[in-house]
C-alpha cells in the first residue's frame, strides 16, 4: 500500500435542502463563499495537500458540476472524474456503489464545507497509525445540533454520540468534522446494492462496533459546515478578519475552579459544577475572536482516590454541554492529576509524587504549547490564584487575576492586571485583537 493519499474524494450529490430556499436551481458545492465556490475551495486544498487525482460523488444537479470540471482539472492540476447516482442512495450509499473507482486509501469530504487546512498531516498521520480510518474532530457552536465523537484517551474512536441526544449521560463536544480518511478494504462487508445508507450515522458506527479501529486526530485548520445562510454568513466574516488563513492563534488559558466554575472544594462529581454566569458568553466571544481556549487545571482529587479520569472526563462532559446551550467551547483540557502530600485514605499512590504539571509549575502549559499551534506573545492566562499567575508568569505570557465578588483571590503583584468580573477581560482582549487587524 502506498505511504501516500493520493486520491480525494467529495460527496456532493445532496439535495440541499438547507439552502433550497436560496438557491433552488444550484447544488450546494456551487454555492460561493469568499473569492470561490466551495468546489473550487476544495479542490484547491485537495491540491495544496498533495492529492493528485480527485472523484466526484454526484447526483441532484450534477450536470452544473460536471460542466466545471475541465476548468478545475486545469487550473489546479488534478485528474478529475466523477459518478452520477440514479436513485437518492445517501452519503454511504453513493460511496459504496463507487468503490471500484477508489484508491485502497483516500481522502473523503463533503461538498457543503468550507475548508481551509493544509490535510497533509491527517494523511500523513493515519498512513503511519496503521489505523482502519481517520476522521478530523473539532468542538463546534453547536454542539446539540451535531453528531459528537466518543474518544479514549488515546484518541481511538469508541463510539458515536448522534444527534437528537435526549437523556444521554453527557459527552464531549467533540465534532465530526467531515473530513476522512480511510482504506477502502473495511467496506468490503457492505453491500453496494441501491439502499440508502449514511456514511455518518450508520456506516462509521458499525465499523466501530465491528472492531475497526478509528483514530480521532483534532482539526487545527478551518473546516465549516456551509449548509445554511447563517453559517455562510459566519465564513465569509472570518474570511474577511483573517481567521480561516491563521495557522497560528493565541490562547486564553483558564483555570477551572473559582474562574469557569463557583469553587465548592474538591470537585469530584458533574452535578456540583456551576458555571459563573458570565462565562458562557465570555467564552463564546473567545471563540468568536479566533482564540484557542484551553482550561489549565490542577485536579488532585485524582491521586487523592475521590474521582477517576473518568469522572473528570465527566464533569468535563457536563461543562461542554452547559456552554454548548449558548454556543460556546472549550477547545481541551489539560489536567495535573498529582499530589506532593501522601496520607489520604483511598490515595493513588502512583499519583503521589512532585510532578512538573501541577501548577504553578508550567509542564501542562507546555504540553498544550506542544499540541496546538499557538501564539504564545498574544496569549493570556485567566485565573483566580497566584499560583495561576506564577505559572504565567514563567511562561512569559500575561497573567490576568479575576478577583470576583466574595472571592478568596486578592490582588497579587505577580498579575498583570487584577479584574472582577469576566466582561472587563472580553472588552480588553476585543481591543487587543482589533489593534492587532
């Protein structure tokens, strides 16, 4: 099997039925966002990302698609081909009735994205995994309107958590993004007979439950779903602030307890989080700003033997939902399961040891500094103890104390500034990143 993807394939065959209002007589890959279409969008990054040849999944309304194939071909030197379905067969369908057209491993997306990344690191990534398939993750705005990947700490997809969620114990918010890559050799067991059948909802959670192994790799590139007025709405605005091109972002680093969440003690169980009242739309705004938000957290209660790393995962579930009801996200959530101090009844021992993570050591700085690309001059640290401020302070990045009514923190001069409440720190950053336009 080659080292290299190749080929790229794109579904583009749906009805839009999301956008039929505004544009009846044009599929959704036609649609233009910023200076292309998103067909064209694509097939540029397919070709910056070292795919040669490209197959098209075609089916309402192909004959517009197909009349701008020669031009695309040309302009970004890809061989490119395509089928046309005769009947409605759904995403899985119409792959699976054109395997004998792929590659034994190819590259997959969806012609509704807007997608701006350099994919040569998920390819480049799942050929050396040795993984059955590969499939890009990120938290979204909407995280109760989408189909969440259930991972393992190791990033091995174990399950799907698929829209409409009703009184399912909480998960993470972490997104199929609709991007993929897979060997074609895990289809064989499905049939290629005219039924309809979803890659998403269907097809992937099968191959799960059947012992193929999926590898959740997280997006750190920009991948939207163009399927409404609304979000092509939100894409042509990033287009314009530059947040579709940044590689690299700064960070609000925030602690947990006392900054996102009223401090109760030791936190070992989901029912006693409360978010502060303004954190939702803090972090939403975050967001909306091109930040990575990343929660830096000391959580000793591990090695004390009072919560697992799954119930952290757990309460870290709960937070995502509750900051999911207003469109917010949490980007990840680096966590010091470590204690100095033995003694405690029901102790993990092993977790018992002066570690380089716990703050204010800066080790899970680091590691978060290792694992996205970030921006480490414009970055910020949001906490409510020195022991914050020392850690950002050693990584020579500013350190604002949130000092809040009834609060324990006090004003430290190892701070850069000391604030109350949480839309003092949005309003600076907001003036921060417009003098930085």
């Amino acid at each position: 099997m080659s080292a290299m993807i190749e080929q790229g394939v794109v579904i583009a065959g749906g009805l839009g039925t999301r956008l039929k209002e505004f544009l009846p007589n044009s599929p959704k890959c036609l649609n233009r966002v910023g200076d292309f279409t998103l067909i064209e969008q694509t097939c540029k990054v397919f070709s910056e990302s070292g795919i040669k040849r490209l197959h098209l999944l075609l089916g309402h309304l192909s004959e517009a698609i197909v009349s701008e194939i020669p031009a695309l071909g040309s302009k970004y030197n890809l061989e490119i081909t395509y089928s046309v379905e005769k009947n409605l067969l759904g995403t899985g369908g119409s792959l699976l009735s054109s395997m004998h057209l792929l590659d034994d491993q190819f590259l997959l997306t969806y012609g509704d994205l807007y997608l701006d990344i350099d994919l040569k690191y998920l390819c480049t990534h799942f050929v050396k995994s040795g993984y059955d398939f590969a499939q890009l993750i990120h938290p979204t705005n909407h995280m109760h309107d989408s189909d969440l990947v259930k991972i393992d700490s190791d990033s091995n997809i174990v399950g799907y958590s698929l829209k409409p969620r009703k009184t399912e114990h909480p998960v993470r918010n972490r997104a199929n993004s609709g991007v993929y890559v897979f060997k074609k050799d895990i289809f064989s067991k499905f049939s290629s007979q005219d039924n309809r059948v979803d890659l998403d909802r269907e097809i992937l959670p099968n191959l799960i439950s059947e012992g193929k192994r999926g590898l959740a790799v997280r997006n750190m590139g920009y991948v939207r779903d163009a399927g409404t007025i609304e979000r092509i709405s939100k894409i042509e605005k990033d287009i314009r602030s530059g947040l579709t091109k940044s590689r690299r972002k700064p960070a609000i680093f925030l602690d947990r307890d006392g900054t996102i969440n009223i401090s109760r003690g030791y936190i070992s169980r989901p029912e006693q989080i409360e978010l502060y009242e303004d954190i939702p739309t803090a972090i939403r705004r975050f967001n909306d700003l091109g930040y990575w938000v990343i929660v830096i957290t000391n959580q000793p209660v591990i090695a004390r033997g009072e919560a697992s790393f799954s119930d952290i995962e757990t309460i870290h579930a709960r937070i995502d939902n509750i900051l999911g009801d207003s469109g917010a996200y949490i980007d990840d959530y680096f966590v010091c399961p470590h204690h100095p101090h033995s003694g405690y009844k029901g102790e993990v021992s092993s977790l018992k040891f002066a570690c380089d993570c716990r703050k204010p050591n800066t080790g899970l700085l680091i590691e978060a500094m290792n694992s996205y690309p970030i921006d480490t001059t414009n970055s910020i640290f949001l906490g409510d103890s020195e022991i914050d401020m020392i850690a950002a302070e050693r990584m020579k990045i500013a350190g604002i104390l949130i000092s809040r009514e009834n609060s324990a923190a006090t004003s430290t001069s190892v701070a850069t500034k000391t604030v109350r409440t949480m839309s003092e720190i949005v309003i600076e950053i907001e003036k921060e990143a417009k003098a930085r336009e």
